[in-house]
C-alpha cells in the first residue's frame, strides 16, 4: 500500500505523470537489479549478505558496512509500523467507533506484535506468513483498485506541467533510494537457501521482475489518484495510508486496516529479521532472537516519536532515506561490483577467519566509503531537518543549495559511482589473488 502514496511523493518533485511513470519504471527496475546481483552472493556461499560483505571490507573491517546496515533496516522498521500506526487511527477515527489515539495506540501494539513474533521466529516461519501477506494483499489491493478508480479525473492528471531536468532526476533518485536500494543488504539472507546449481539468470531475473512489478504500477496508480486531487496529494505526506481511505466507501474501512497493517507488517518482518543478522555478523555476542528484541525497543522509540511528536510522517521519512542513503548507495556498489568480480565461491572458512585470505581490515574499501559519503553528502540537500542542514556544502558549484540541482539528490549517483568503479580499479588484484589460494 506504501507504493501508492509514492505516486504522490513522485509528483511533489514538481514533475508530470508521464516523467513520474518513467522515473518509477527505471528507478524501481535499475534498484532491483542491485538486489538481483547482490542474490548472487546467497548462491555462492550459505552465509547471509552482511557475513559475505567481509570479503569486501574485512572481517573487522565490516562493523562499518555493518551499523550502516542495521541503521536502514531498523529505519524501515520504524518506518512501516509507524505507516500502520498512523494509518489505524486514521481508519477509526473516520468510521467514528473510536477515538484516534486509542486506535493508534491499538494499531501501533498490534503491528508491533505481529513484526518482532514473525521476526524472531526465523525464516521457515516468515516464507508461511508471506506466502499468507501476499494472497491477501495483493486480494485487497486489487479492490482498492475497482472502489477508487471512480477518483482518477484524467483531465487533471493530463494538465500536471512537466518539470525540469533536475527534477526528474530527482525523482528518479528518490525511487532507487526509496524503493529497492534499501533492501540490497538483506538479499543473501534469502538466496543462501537456494541450490548452488540454481541458474544466476533466473535469480536476477524473477528478483527484478517480482520484486518491481507490483511498487511500478502502484507508483503509477498512485500518481493517477494523487494528481487527480491536490488535497490528497497533501494529505499523503501527512498520513500517507490513511489519506488513501478518504476515496473508500466506510464498509471497507475496517477490513482495509486490517489488510494495510497485515503488508506493512510483512516487510518490517522482513527487515527484523535481517537486522537481528546484522547485528550478530558485526560481532554482537547474542542469538538471533536476542538481537531482534533489542531492534524492537529501538523501532518502538522512533514509532512514537514518528507517530507522537514528528509535524508529519514525510518529514523524517525523507531525511532519513537521503541521509543513510548515501553510504548505504556505496557499501551497495562494492558489495555488487564484489560479487560479480569473483569467479569462484567465497571462501566460507575466511569469513570467520580475521587471518584468512580476506583479512581483518581492508582499509581500501573503507576509505571509498568514506570518500563517497562525503562527496554524496555534499551533493544533496537535506532541509527536513535542522540538524542536517550541513549536507549541500558542494552544491555551489551547481548554483548553490536554493539552485535548480538542490533536491537533485545527484550525492546518491555519485556514491554509486566511486562505490563501484573504484572498487573495481582497487581490487582486481587482491581478488585474483585470494582466489588463487
């Protein structure tokens, strides 16, 4: 359901319906095709990403790589139980049987039970309850479709003046971060359970394909609601669930804040799992389930400041996907650029090992991390809030932090950029090398 609010953070970018389709169909597709590459890794060896991001870094070298990661999933966690929160009290307080912060505060325990119980669990019980999420998600959005479609005024969406270049890269860049970039460090999680014979085509391409086909056409739909009515549009950014009820007919209110908890809830599961992972893979002596309730009380605290406190849900939302989205954009390239470089399985033992052929420190992958994040930084501009108001210190080579490249967001391209061509410059020979052995 969060796909089709984006419809309308597309078109806040200033642009038209037709740049908003192609930015989401390109930014959507090339995010997921780092995921596809980023499975890979699962294939060639059983540990999952945050454990094979060691070849790269090094196996202490990787606590970097390693907090950068939990930041985003425990971010995104935050994230969707905060979307179900808001969305509940939004939903009865529209059907009028209970007061809002009630049903917030209902829906927040709710969702909050449902993500740390399927996230603590374990992946055989996580691939049942998605199995369960998807049928009746996709069911529901799909009626979402046929009761709203009345809503789309053609007319109006047609009339959405065209941006400039600027901001359609901007949008474009919003939904590579936005949309599949935040889930490259998690895609070996999955991966490591498929045979080491399964075809690297066809982990790719069903990754990309499964993974883009449903976010592209909701962006899309979203953006035919969204610029058919302003009102929503500013609604979205607010509440951006439960301004999408406000076109439903009340009888399907109740079952629809069932279903948009139940699919936020399916992707927190996800991310709780695999920053429970991260945090053992950057040393923390604890089991799995240990890790996840620690991320648990950590989401519950930035639920209520979200939920509770923040003037509005976009605010946060987006400084928290520019500012993380910078490094996670390079760790993402040399993580990507690592795996395709290797023509052998990674060396499991090594993994584990601070005197294997991987090292204890790769100080080379370390420095492009913090080249990349200092370049991307100086190239966004983070004004949604206060104390991110140093990012942009380069953009006055590009007319200043008020000039048409401002919300470009050209720091996250950068990032990829240096991730990647000089992970590939900087280590062809140590990878040949340990290889080799």
């Amino acid at each position: 359901m969060l796909a089709l609010s984006y419809g309308a953070f597309f078109l806040g970018f200033g642009i038209s319906f037709w740049q908003a389709t192609i930015a989401a169909l390109v930014g959507t597709t090339l995010s997921f095709l780092l995921v596809g590459f980023s499975s890979l890794a699962g294939k060639k060896s059983n540990a999952p990403t945050m454990v094979l991001s060691r070849a790269a870094f090094g196996v202490k070298g990787n606590i970097l790589p390693g907090l950068l990661s939990y930041a985003i999933f425990v971010g995104w966690e935050t994230v969707l139980v905060s979307l179900a929160t808001l969305a509940t009290g939004t939903i009865f307080e529209r059907i009028g049987s209970l007061d809002k912060n009630l049903a917030m505060i209902c829906g927040f325990i709710l969702a909050l039970a449902l993500t740390v119980a399927g996230g603590v669990l374990g992946h055989s019980i996580i691939m049942k309850l998605q199995k369960y999420l998807t049928s009746i998600t996709v069911i529901a959005t799909v009626l979402y479709i046929l009761l709203t479609v009345d809503s789309v005024q053609w007319s109006r969406v047609s009339a959405l003046p065209t941006g400039n270049v600027q901001a359609f890269i901007g949008a474009f860049i919003f939904g590579v971060t936005g949309i599949g970039l935040g889930w490259v460090n998690s895609a070996a999680d999955y991966s490591r359970y498929l045979p080491r014979n399964s075809s690297s085509r066809s982990v790719i391409g069903w990754t990309v394909f499964g993974a883009s086909l449903v976010p592209v056409i909701l962006v899309i739909y979203g953006a035919l609601l969204a610029g058919s009515d302003a009102k929503l549009s500013e609604a979205i950014a607010l509440d951006p669930i439960g301004a999408l009820t406000s076109i439903l007919p009340t009888w399907f209110l109740a079952l629809f804040a069932l279903i948009a908890i139940l699919g936020l809830v399916g992707g927190a599961i996800l991310d709780l799992y695999s920053s429970g992972l991260t945090l053992i893979a950057i040393g923390l002596p604890v089991k799995r389930h240990v890790a996840a309730s620690l991320d648990s009380a950590i989401m519950l605290a930035g639920t209520i400041y979200i939920v509770w406190f923040a003037p509005n849900f976009f605010i946060p939302f987006q400084g928290f996907l520019i500012t993380l989205g910078v490094p996670i954009a390079a760790w993402s390239a040399i993580f990507v650029t690592d795996v395709l470089m290797r023509r052998k399985d990674f060396n499991e033992r090594s993994l584990y090992k601070v005197d294997g052929i991987y090292g204890a420190w790769n100080m080379k992958s370390l420095a492009l991390i913090a080249m990349a994040s200092v370049v991307g930084w100086g190239f966004v501009t983070n004004s949604f809030a206060p104390w991110l108001g140093w990012q942009g210190y380069f953009l006055e080579v590009l007319g200043g932090r008020q000039g048409s490249w401002a919300y470009a967001n050209l720091g996250v391209a950068f990032a990829l950029v240096i991730g990647s061509v000089g992970y590939f410059v900087l280590s062809r020979i140590d990878i040949k090398k340990q290889e080799s052995v």
